[in-house]
C-alpha cells in the first residue's frame, strides 16, 4: 500500500517535539482525533499553522496601522506648522494706517486683562456667598486657609468657608 504523504525532498526536513500538554488538551485532542480521522500529528500541524498564519496577520495590520499613525501624524504637523506660518506672515505683512491704529488701540483697551490665578493668601480681600442666594455678603479678610478652605473675620467673630464660596476682590496689601 502506497504512502499518501509525498517523500521528504532535500528542502523540506522534519524535525521531532516532544510536549507536554494538560491531559484534557490531549483528550480534546483524541477526541478531534477520531471525529475527522487525521492522526495527532496532522492535527497539531495545522493548528501550529493556524496560529502562525494569524499571526503573521496581524503583524501586517498593526504595521499598517502604524504607517496610517505615522503618515497621520505628519499631515497634522504640516498643517499645524502651515497655521503658524499664515498667522505669522500676516502680522508681519499687514501695514496699518494711523485710523487702522486708533482702532487697534480702542480694541486693546476694551480687551480685558487675562487673570493671573494664584492660591488664596492671609490678607487677601474676598467676598462671601451667602448662603441660599446668589449675593454675596461684605468683603471681609482672609486670615487663615487650607486646602479648601479660607477662615476671615467677621463682626461675630472668625468663621471658615469652602473657598468655592468665596469671590476675590483684591489682594494683600504689601
């Protein structure tokens, strides 16, 4: 009776493993075993190709998908550093005349000033919230703070406040 597996050639060699599986691997084994009537080492075979195959896979899809990161995040530097190149040029090109000027500096004027956030200190004026309303009640001195709390000094005597309560008016006068 002739072989179905063809003869090894030269470029094709065999190699041996020897594993050691959880014996209810090796009984699924036996059990695909007699249902599709391959042998154990056929079996194994294909699912070591299976799984090289998948890999291989997926090793495609994430360089591709690190190419389409990649190419991405190119295109966003260009358009960012495109952006900043049209801003600056047309500050720098733009010629104004004196009634141009007049309206700039009206604009700047009416600008308000960005804030300078700082952490609430000892003698900085503050407004307080009253409670149940959205007035606010006489301005009165820090005296004391913690993380989210300032304590300021009333007619009744020392009373502390979450600081989310608190409006600032002015600082500590130096």
């Amino acid at each position: 009776m002739e072989s179905l597996n063809p003869p090894p050639t030269n470029s094709l060699t065999n190699h041996s493993l020897t594993i050691e599986i959880p014996s209810e691997l090796y009984t699924a084994l036996l059990a695909k075993v007699s249902t599709t009537g391959k042998t154990e080492t056929e079996l194994v075979i294909q699912g070591l190709q299976y799984i090289l195959e998948e890999i291989s896979q997926q090793n495609e899809e994430e360089d591709r998908f690190l190419a389409l990161e990649l190419n991405l995040e190119r295109k966003l530097k260009q358009y960012v550093e495109s952006l900043i190149k049209d801003r600056v040029s047309s500050s720098e090109s733009s010629e104004y005349s004196p009634k141009d000027n007049l309206a700039e500096e009206s604009d700047s004027k009416r600008a308000m000033p960005i804030p300078t956030i700082r952490p609430l200190q000892v003698g900085d004026r503050v407004l307080i919230l009253e409670p149940d309303s959205p007035y606010y009640m006489a301005k009165l001195s820090v005296i004391k703070t913690s993380l989210i709390r300032a304590t300021v000094e009333t007619d009744s005597g020392e009373k502390t406040f979450l600081k989310r309560d608190l409006r600032f008016v002015e600082a500590a006068s130096e």
